[in-house]
C-alpha cells in the first residue's frame, strides 16, 4: 500500500460479535469479525485494527478518521452496571424520577411493576431554589442547603451526580451555581447539569434523560479514554467519533460528556446503510431488520427518508420510540434514529418456564460463553444452535476463523434441555425456537410499521446483521412483505454505515411563542443564540462555518395542546423591510406591523401544521385557535463523505489480505456480488 493511501475505520461493537471494516480513497474495503471482548469491549477494537493495519503493512498514520458504534452504554444501562449516581432537584420534586409518566407497558397486567429508579430515594436531594417558567427567581439559592448536600455526597461516596432543577431551560444560572459548587466540594466527580443534557421544558423527561447520562457517563468515559489509549499506542492519533442514535457522529469527547446521545449508535448505523442501499436500489420504501447476537431491532424508512423520535425508552421488553406504549424501560428524550428493540438476537437463549413453556430471550449468551455450537463454555441452547440444527448454519470456522460451528454440541443441548422435557423431536424443538424467536422480532417490525398505519405490502425489507438473513424469508411472509434485499457481507453492515455519516450536533430552547409574541425576530434570536454556541464547536473540532449545514425546526401545537408536532423551520433569521431596516425586536407586533417576509413565514408554518395535523389526527380542529411554538431545534453536519468517492467504480488487483473491491458499489445495487478472497470467507454470526 503507498504512503499517499488514506484509510477511514469502521468499527462496531455488539454483544456477541465486532466488527470492524477499513475503507481506503479507492473505494476498497477491508473487513474483520472477532468475538466481542466484554466487559473491556475496546480490546477486540483494538486488536481487529492492529491485526488490519498489519496485513495491509499500513501504519496508523494512515488512518484519517475511526468512526465508532457501540453498545457500551446501552448494556451499563440494561444491565444496571452503571455508575453509583445522585441527583439533585428542586425542593418537592424529590420523587418525579419515581413518579414517571401515567404508562404501563401492558395495559391489564395486575402484577406488573415500575422499574427500580436508577437512583434509589436515599441518594435524592432537595435543594431550596425556584424559578418562573420565563426563568425570573422566586426564591433564591440557599447555599446553605447545597453546603449541606455535598457533605452528604462526600458520605456517600457518589461516582456520578444529575443536577435537574425546574425550569433551569429558561434560566440555567441556579445549575450553573451548584455545578461550579460540586466542582469544588467532589474533585473528580462527573456533574450533568440538565441544562446542559436537555435543555427543554417537561421535567420528568429532562430529569430522566438527565439521570441516565450522569449514570453511564463514568462507564462511557472510561471505554473512551482505554480506547483512545489503544490507538494511541498504535499510532493511530485520527480523530475517534461516535456515531449517536440520531445518526450522525460526535468527537468522542463530546460523547463521553453526553453519552445519552449515544446509546442506539449501533442500531442507527445499520439504518443508515440501509438507505444508502435502498437509494441505490431505486427503492422508496422500505424495513430494516438488524438481527444480531442480542437483539433484533426494526425500522422504517419511508419516501426515501428516515423516521426519527424524540424519545425512546431502553430496557423495556419492547424498545421503541412510540408514545403509546412505553413506562417499561428508562425514557430517553434525545433525538434518535426511530428503531424498535427486542431481545430476540442469535444468542438469544431459549429455556422452559415454570408452567413448561418454551421461551427465547431476552437473556443472551453474549460472546462469553455464547451459544453451545461455539464451543466456549456455553450451556444453555440458544437461537444459534437452534439454526444450526435446522441446518440454516453450516458447521465449520466462522468469524475470521476464531469461532468453530460445532453441530454435534448444538443437537445436544437442544435435545436435552427442550425436545426430552417437552416430548418433541430434535428438529420440532429447534424448529419451535427458530419460530418464537420469529414472533419476538415480529413485534419490533409490527411496531415500525403496521402499529403507525403503514402497510407493509408497500414496503422492501432490507435484512442484515448476522442472523437477519436467516430470519427473513418467513418473517417477510408473514409481514406480507413481497420483496426482501439482503446485502453482501450482511454481518457487517453495521460497520459499514459508520463510514456513510458526517459529525452532526444537535440543540434546543424551549420557549412559548404564540399571538403576538410568535415572530419571525423572536424566532431568530432563539436560533441565532444556538448557531453561535453550535458554530463555535464545530470551529473547535475543525469545520468552518461555510463547511457546516444547518438545519432548524420548530414544534408546534395547538394553544392549550399537550403534545406538539415537529416542522421544519426554514428561515428563522431576521430580515429587512422595504426601508432596509432590520425587524429584531421579540415581539408585540400585530399582523399588519409584520414585514411581508415575516408573514409569509408565519403563514407557511400555520398551514403546514394545519397539514400535519390532520393527516395524523383526522381534522384541523378549530381553524380560529392560534398555534404555539414550544421549542426550536438546531441540527448542524459537516465532514459528510463524497458518495462519489464511497461509491466509485474499482478493479480488484491481487492481495493477500481479504479485500472486497468495489464492495460497497456491488452491496448498493451496481451489479455484481462482492468477492472476498476465498482464503478468508465470510460466515454469519
């Protein structure tokens, strides 16, 4: 490989497998697959990129970006490994982290029950302070309060500490104060302010969304820090970015600060170069299925766009951004990729209730031990060995040769712990578990798509991650699904869409704009107070202004609504009238003061809400009640790669490594299949 040769990484990270892939300036890709290495996750990194580069007798200064997508943070979370946390909140809201939303995952279950509080109730300050919904002080800190809290928290030995006071969106200065404080009294200690996190109005979901990141922050900042080490070593200084669940990248300092943002970076990845593929294809619509070594995970991309929430919830038995079924996990109210979850991956283990019922999931082999065909201490039967019996995986080596099918360990461990006890044969058995598995992702696929009204008879399903494939003829046939695309190298799909995405940075104020006070200037200073601080951070990470997009959007709702619908807010910056003069100032215009430019805007946004509204909810309700906007949302992206360059046509010349020439043009529907050197063939996960 010459000197001049430039190399992007891909690495992702899930719970059974990693997978790495490396992309030169020509277009060729390299790829790698390694068990995963939990609980130090970056170890498999690391090695997968060091044994790369070496193949390719390539050095790491090389390298020009590492693009990064893990479950770190996730599993802190769904395995409540996280860090020891406290949070701090107004005086009488003490309680709201328990209160939670009126939500039940299942309506008429009697014995279900709330998840524990990531926070235990002992660890739950009260700080005398208030402020006004607009952000004036009612009642001013008391620092002997604080004084008294941090004591307590020294006692405590706290890791983490939220700080969520009410209405710090409207005026942050009382967090600042007890910010700086914590500082100062816990040296060492990881401080999330709200207003920093989530800088919105509703105060269970900022102060959820706040708990959580102050609760895997430590765990993410350690995985971080050991990672950047490792290449460190390597010699390999690129700059390292985390993909976020809204799809686009972060520097990984950004992420280890707000690693709420980055919880679903994995899952997002794969949406990303499903679209990719469906745009190629010539496809509009289209269903992602990701199954991997731990869960199955579904989405939706319609008229060739995406489908983005505001909010999701992680370890619910269904994680899914849909506001009418949630209370079952932790809620997460940050932008994310619309993806629904379920633990119903290929490690997925299958067990027998007490009543003598088959189940799958949502407990997984993960990579240690993993199923029993891997032959690394696994006991327990999982979907793995259920498809190795059924013979939809062949024995032999697969994952660069590090795992070995073994068909003889999968039969027995079916036989023994499902088909004896249950009276069936070996093949009834695994065909039963291949089906279970089957109905669990039914339920995440059901929820992208027929649960919001779409038909998935007008829809592709695009299959991937290790077991999607496996998977997706019957599930697609059930759906009603008449055309399923899987891509080349389905296993690693996931790393690849790492490669399609720029870095991406996301704000929010929240306001109450509405009668006279709802202008075009009032809108501007909003935005304009977020593009300075959003600019000056892409300035820090090395993007100019003329190299970063941005993109503003509003929410908006019927005056006295409770839940608003988002709109794409196209200019919000102030304008001149007729006479040149600039029209700033916040408000107290009627219509006939507004500029004609002013209106219009106005006029564009009442009409497209008007629109939405009714093709969501069926009516236009009263055409004479005034809209409110509640909050204004800034998206900016830069560093987005050529697809030019992503997808230019290449010759495969000889090597000795495994190198898929033009693998990306062939996996996005140019013709052809990819052609790894058959020395180092590919295999399911």
């Amino acid at each position: 490989m010459s000197r001049e040769t430039r190399l992007r990484i891909g690495a992702d990270v899930g719970g059974t497998f990693t997978d790495v892939v490396i992309l030169d300036d020509a277009g060729h890709v390299w790829t790698d697959k390694v068990l995963s290495t939990p609980p130090e996750f970056e170890q498999a990194v690391l090695q997968s990129v060091a044994r790369l580069l070496a193949r390719l007798e390539a050095d790491g200064q090389a390298v020009t970006e590492v693009a990064h997508g893990t479950t770190v943070a996730t599993n802190a979370v769904l395995e409540h490994r996280g860090a020891l946390t406290a949070l701090i909140t107004t005086r009488g809201f003490r309680d709201v982290l328990e209160l939670r939303r009126i939500r039940a995952p299942q309506m008429y279950d009697l014995f279900w029950e709330k998840p524990r509080p990531l926070v235990e109730r002992y660890l739950r300050f009260e700080l005398t302070e208030r402020l006004s919904a607009t952000g004036e002080v009612v009642t001013p800190l008391n620092r002997d309060d604080l004084a008294q809290i941090c004591a307590r928290l020294q006692q405590a030995g706290v890791e983490s500490v939220a700080v969520c006071l009410i209405h710090a969106y409207a005026n942050p200065e009382h967090e600042q104060i007890v910010g700086n404080t914590l500082a100062e009294c816990l040296p060492g200690v990881q401080v999330s302010l709200s207003h920093q996190v989530l800088r919105e109005r509703k105060e269970y979901e900022r102060t959820a969304t706040t708990v959580v990141n102050a609760y895997v922050r430590p765990v993410m900042q350690h995985y971080v820090g050991a990672l950047r080490e490792g290449l460190n070593e390597q010699g390999v200084d690129a700059p390292l970015l985390i993909m976020q669940s809204a799809g686009g990248l972060t520097p990984a300092e950004d992420a280890a600060v707000r690693p709420v943002y980055v919880l679903e970076s994995g899952p997002a990845a794969g949406v990303l170069a499903a679209l990719a593929l469906v745009q190629r294809q010539g496809l509009s619509n289209a269903i992602t299925l990701d199954v991997g070594g731990t869960t199955a995970k579904a989405s939706i991309i319609e008229d060739g766009q995406i489908a983005y929430s505001p909010e999701y919830e992680v370890g619910a038995s269904l994680s899914a951004g849909n506001r009418l079924v949630g209370g079952g996990g932790e809620l997460i109210r940050a932008p994310s990729i619309d993806i629904a979850e379920v633990g119903a991956g290929g490690g997925s283990i299958a067990w027998l209730d007490p009543a003598g019922g088959l189940r799958v999931g949502p407990q997984s082999a993960g990579a240690r031990p993993g199923p029993v065909c891997y032959g690394r201490g696994g006991q327990a039967p999982t979907v793995t060995d259920a498809n190795v019996v059924l013979g939809y995986i062949r024995p032999g080596r697969l994952a660069d040769g590090s795992v070995s099918v073994d068909l003889d360990a999968a039969r027995r461990a079916v036989h023994d712990q499902v088909a004896h006890p249950l009276g069936l044969d070996l093949l009834h058995a695994a065909d039963g578990i291949h089906r279970i598995a089957n109905a669990r992702t039914m339920r995440a696929l059901r929820a992208v798509s027929t649960e919001r009204g779409r038909d998935p008879r007008d829809f592709t399903l695009v299959a991937f991650g290790g077991a999607g494939p496996i998977h997706a003829a019957s599930l697609a046939r059930e759906l009603g699904v008449r055309r399923v695309v899987i891509p080349p190298l389905p296993g690693l799909f996931s790393a690849l869409g790492l490669l399609f995405s720029g870095v991406e940075h996301h704000d929010v104020r929240s306001c109450r704009l509405s009668g006279d006070a709802l202008t075009e200037a009032a809108l501007a200073a909003l935005r304009a107070d977020m593009e300075h601080g959003m600019l000056a951070q892409f300035a820090a990470e090395g993007f100019p202004a003329d190299q970063v997009k941005l993109s503003a959007y509003a929410d908006v709702r019927f005056l006295g609504q409770a839940s608003e619908i988002r709109l794409p807010l196209e200019d919000g910056r102030p304008r001149t009238d007729d006479r040149g003069r600039t029209t700033e100032d916040g408000g107290g215009r009627t219509k006939d003061e507004l500029p004609t430019t002013d209106y219009r805007l106005l006029t564009t946004l009442h009409g497209a809400f008007l629109a939405e509204h009714e093709r969501l909810y069926g009516h236009r309700s009263d055409p004479d009640n005034p809209i409110e906007v509640v909050a204004v949302r800034l998206i900016g992206r830069a560093g987005a790669p050529d697809a030019q360059t992503l997808f230019r046509p290449v010759h495969r010349p000889p090597s000795a490594v495994r190198r898929s020439s033009g693998l990306l043009r062939s996996a996005l529907g140019s013709g052809g299949h990819a052609c790894p050197d058959p020395r180092r063939p590919h295999s399911r996960d």
